[in-house]
C-alpha cells in the first residue's frame, strides 16, 4: 500500500515532457493592445467633447426661448397699439367733422364716405388680429409638442442608461437629455459589464461593427483596442479635431 502511495506521488512530480516544453514555447501569450494611459485619454477626450455639446445645446435653447418671449411680448404690444390707436383716431376724427361740418347734409354725405373706409380698416385690423392670434397659437403649439418630444426621449434614456428621471429635470432639449445620459452610461458602467473579463482579440475589436453607443461602451470599459480604426471611429462620433 505504501509502495502504491509513493508511486502516485512521484507521477504528479515528474518534470514536463519535451513535447509538453515545446507546447508551451509556441503557444504565443496574449499581450494588451492598449495601456491604461491612452484609454484614459481617449474618454477624457469624449467626455470634454460631451460637456462642450452640452454647452452649445444650453445655448441655443437659450436663445430660443429668448426669441419666442421676444415676440409674444412684441406681439402683445403690437395688439394694444393697435387698439388705442384706433380709439384716438375715431376722437380726433369726431372733433375734426364737428368744426367743419355744420350743414347736416355734407356732413351725413362725408360720413358715408367715411364709413367705407372705416369698414375697409376694420377688416385689415381683424386680419391683423387673427395674424397675431394663429402666431401665438403656433407658438404654444410648438412648446407643446416639443415638451411631449421631451418626455419620450427621457423615458428612452431612463430606460437604456438607468439614470434617475431626477438627474434629467434640469435638461431644456433633445439633444441635452442625450447628452447627459451619455456621460452618465460613460461613468456609471453595468455591474455585468464591470464583473466581465475583458477581451481584447473579438469579433469586434476592430470597432468596425455594433452600434455607436455599444462602440462607446465598449471603448470606456476597455474591450476594444485603442488601434488606428478605434480612433478614428472615436473621434468621428465626437468630432475631434
């Protein structure tokens, strides 16, 4: 029994075979594509990009909505001109037809004349009206379908990022709710993406296939090589100069 013991113990210590030194020599041993450096430049990069469009995108809502309360108030304004420029036309007129018109029958002849043309007034200031009115229809219209746009993207973003609907209150745009899910999916990788080996020799290590945003993912958690196609893939979608 013993002898049987010792002879077990001297197979599992017996040195490698030649064949099995050969195999290990020729297998070649996977080496990183990329260092930690360059990855770490390549999303810091995207990230200041991210943050310069978030800026832009801030800007330009700005200025819209500059514009939209420029012109309701000018058209409010318009509006009240109007009609108190009317009413002073309609006194002035009255006291002008008492001090020249004494005889009854001239001045019931001029006022005919007059009525036309007050008639011919009255329908351009109704027209003008209704000009103001669709304009400001039009422009609630917009903000309405543009807020119902809203609420569709963030619930998409809600529902691909998993960023808190409390995160986004503060976005005025598309474009802005887009953005800010980016950088959150860009800081906030999966836990099931965190707990992956990474894998640099796939499929799709040449970023020539899957989707911009899978290609993002994929290049802030360091499955993909940081390689001349990697690159310009990365810079083309953020466009960096």
């Amino acid at each position: 029994m013993a002898g049987k013991e010792e002879a077990t113990v001297a197979v599992k210590d017996a040195p490698p075979t030649s064949e099995e030194k050969a195999a290990e020599q020729t297998t070649p041993k996977a080496e990183p594509t990329y260092n930690q450096k360059q990855l770490d430049e390549a999303v810091g990069k995207g990230r200041a990009t991210t943050q310069s469009q978030l800026s832009v995108s801030q800007a330009e809502t700005s200025a819209i909505k500059a514009r939209e309360e420029s012109v309701i108030a000018e058209l409010a304004s318009y509006r009240t001109s109007t009609e108190e420029d009317i009413r002073r036309l309609e006194t002035a007129h009255e006291e002008l037809i008492a001090q020249n018109f004494e005889d009854p029958d001239e001045r019931k002849k001029y006022l005919a004349s007059v009525k036309g043309n007050r008639a011919a007034t009255e329908r351009e200031r109704r027209v003008t009206k209704r000009e103001v009115d669709v304009e400001q229809r039009h422009l609630m219209n917009e903000r309405e379908a543009g807020q119902v746009l809203m609420n569709r993207k963030i619930d998409d973003i809600i529902k691909e990022t998993g960023i808190a609907r409390e995160d986004l209150k503060d976005c005025q745009t598309v474009a802005d709710v887009e953005v800010k899910g980016l950088r959150f999916q860009m800081a906030n990788p999966t836990v099931k993406k965190e707990e992956e080996t990474p894998q640099f020799e796939t499929g799709i290590s040449s970023g020539s296939g899957g989707s911009d945003k899978q290609f993002i993912e994929d290049m802030s958690s360091g499955k993909l090589p940081l390689s001349k196609e990697n690159n310009e893939r990365f810079n083309k979608i953020f466009k960096i100069i």
